[in-house]
C-alpha cells in the first residue's frame, strides 16, 4: 500500500476512533448489510482496521531521515563574484522529499569560502582573498550529513 494511501487511512482512522466509533460485532438478528448510519460507520472503520491493522489508537511512527543529498546553481564559485545557491534536500524512510526551513548545518574548509544559512537553502560566495581552486560543501540535517559536493572557486574569466 502506498504511503500516503496508508497516512490517509490512519487519519481516517483517527477520525473515527475520537467520534467514539468502535468495532461492532453483526451477528444475530442484524442483517449482514448495514442498514443504519451508524452499521455503516462500523463497517467502514472495521475495514480500515483490517487494512491497516490494529494500531490500538495509535500513529505511525514518523518518518526518519535517510540521506541528505546537496546540489547547486552552480559548481563553480567566482572569486569576488556573487554568490550561488546550494540546497539540502531530505530523503524520508517514507520515500518522500522535502527541503527542510530550518536545522541544516552546512560545512565547507577553503580560506576565503563561505557557505551562509541555517535552512535547506545556503549561500556559498568566494571572497576577493580567496585562491583558486576546490573545495567540498556537506548538508548536515538530524544527525545524517551529505556526500561531499564539490565546488571550483575560480577567477573570472
């Protein structure tokens, strides 16, 4: 079943389980088919139950992070030139993306090299003192850091 199928269903879920809904057992003298909102309520709640399991009232655990992957404008930095953007993007144990508003650490070593932002979105800039050459930027988000990406610091041409 499709992630957000089963999110959709656990909310449904939760829904009915707060309305007071709970299982109701059709035996007896009451018809096999629902008859009454409420039997139809029941059967619909007993069905979700039954795809999704009993989960006793609770939600799924959130998704965890998996790996933080980071990419550019641009790979090449001027020297003295304007800065380029580089962004953190999360990949979730749900299979979803997302990049984050805030809590992402972003590192680079090169003298005269900066990356700027604490968000999913940063700035990198090589200031006039800064040499040619490379250097690699890493995305930190909830303890798991990206791949390095490299970036060239050149002069203009």
């Amino acid at each position: 079943m499709a992630a957000d199928t089963q999110e959709t269903l656990v909310q449904i879920r939760l829904l009915m389980h707060s309305a007071g809904v709970r299982r109701l057992s059709l035996d007896g003298d009451i018809p096999s088919e629902p008859t009454t909102f409420g039997q139809r309520l029941s059967e619909a709640y007993n069905l979700l139950d039954d795809l999704i399991g009993d989960g006793g009232g609770t939600t799924p655990p959130p998704p965890t992070v998996v790996s933080v992957a980071v990419t550019a404008s641009n790979d090449t930095v001027i020297i003295g030139g304007s800065s380029e953007t580089l962004t953190a993007t999360v990949t979730w144990s749900d299979s979803t993306t997302s990049v984050p508003t805030s809590g992402v650490t972003w590192s680079a070593f090169y003298p005269g090299f900066t990356v700027t932002g604490g968000a999913g979105t940063a700035a990198m800039q090589a200031s006039s003192s800064a040499a040619e050459g490379s250097t690699s930027v890493i995305a930190q988000y909830s303890g798991v850091s990206s791949a390095a990406f490299h970036v060239t610091i050149a002069v203009a041409e």
